[in-house]
C-alpha cells in the first residue's frame, strides 16, 4: 500500500471513529470505568484494523460506521485482542469464562456490603497468619459473611472499631460506656474467631 492510500484510510478512519467511540461508549456504559475505558479503546483498535483491511481490499463502500462499530464490539465482547489472542474459556479473568460459567471477580480493594471506611482491610492485613492472596480472599469473604451474622447496631460498631476508632469516641457515638465499648471489642473478637473455626464459640452479650 502506498504512502498516499495508506494516508486515506487512515483519515475516512477518523472520519468514522466518532461513531464507533459512541457506539463503544453505549455499549460498555455499565462496566467499572477502569474496564469500560479498556473495552472503548480495544474496540476502536479492532473497528481501525477492520477499516485498514477493507481499505487493502478496495472495499471501502462497505466499512459503514454502524457496521464497524458493531463488529468491533462484538469483537471485545468474545474476548479477542487486536494483536494477541482469544481470552482463555478457563481464565477467570476472561470475560468469555465469566459468562460462561457465571464467574464474578473482585477487586480485593472493593468494600463488602457493610463494611465501611474498608475497616475489613485492616483486620485483614493484621492477620499474620494470612501469607497469600488465596488466603487475604477468603478472609475478605468470611468478614463479609461474618457481618451479615450481626445486628445492624453491632455491624457500625464493629466498622467503627475495624476503621480504628478509638474506644472513647465509639462510646460517644453510640451511648456507651468505655468499659461497655471494651466488653464489646472482646465479644466480637471472640465471635470472629469462632466463625472462622478458630476459637469457641462465641458467647452472648451481658
């Protein structure tokens, strides 16, 4: 291809690439920003590549933008990359798997329902027994889990302990006595420990 057609190409390219963008833009509205901004992009590589071929081939009558835009996105949403290959079908990662087989993936910095100011990370990362990644997720599970086992009063109390609060500001905040807020720490120490196999059962409140 020459150096005058291969200019062409590339500026009926941008001509169309509002569209596609558009197009893209719509289609991957609900993704997290992160992944929405990495689809858009990834589709506007394949619309451009698609649009070079058809320019190689002379066929430029038929690279309509509604057309590129679709192909571009159904491009991304089968998991294939301009320059690299398929996402694998087993990759939990792959879009393509977690369709398949229903796979949801969490970013370990994501807050679990309940757990504000992402007190659950710090319970997580004083745990010296925990050594890996595997280990960090499955905490960050059962801590969710454990949460939802609480009353609605005990589960601010505990985020607020979990955020770092101190005891005199936990009390104030919620009508207690510091002795009281104490008892409590304990009570839910004792109650997580139990739920994760690793200590007696929890006893119940004075």
């Amino acid at each position: 291809m020459s150096v005058a057609s291969s200019t062409a190409w590339q500026s009926g390219f941008l001509a169309v690439l509002p569209a596609v963008q558009t197009h893209a833009e719509i289609q991957f509205r609900r993704l997290p920003a992160l992944r929405r901004e990495e689809c858009v992009q990834e589709a506007i590589a394949a619309a451009c590549v698609s649009y070079q071929r058809l320019a190689a081939q002379g066929k430029l009558d038929v690279a309509h933008p509604g057309t590129l835009a679709t192909f571009a996105v159904n491009h991304v949403r089968n998991g294939r990359h301009v320059g690299g290959r398929q996402d694998a079908a087993k990759d939990p990662l792959s879009p393509i798997c977690q369709r398949r087989h229903r796979v949801t993936v969490e970013s370990l910095n994501a807050r679990p329902a309940g757990a504000g100011c992402d007190g659950w990370r710090r319970i997580v990362l004083t745990d010296r027994k925990s050594r890996n990644i595997p280990e960090l997720a499955a905490i960050r599970i059962d801590f969710a889990e454990w949460l939802r086992t609480l009353s609605p009063r005990d589960r601010r109390i505990v985020n607020r302990l979990a955020c770092g609060d101190k005891t005199m500001h936990v009390a104030d905040r919620f009508r207690l006595s510091w002795g009281r807020v104490s008892q409590l720490r304990r009570r839910y120490e004792r109650e997580w420990l139990a739920f994760q196999g690793e200590g007696a059962a929890g006893q119940q409140a004075a």
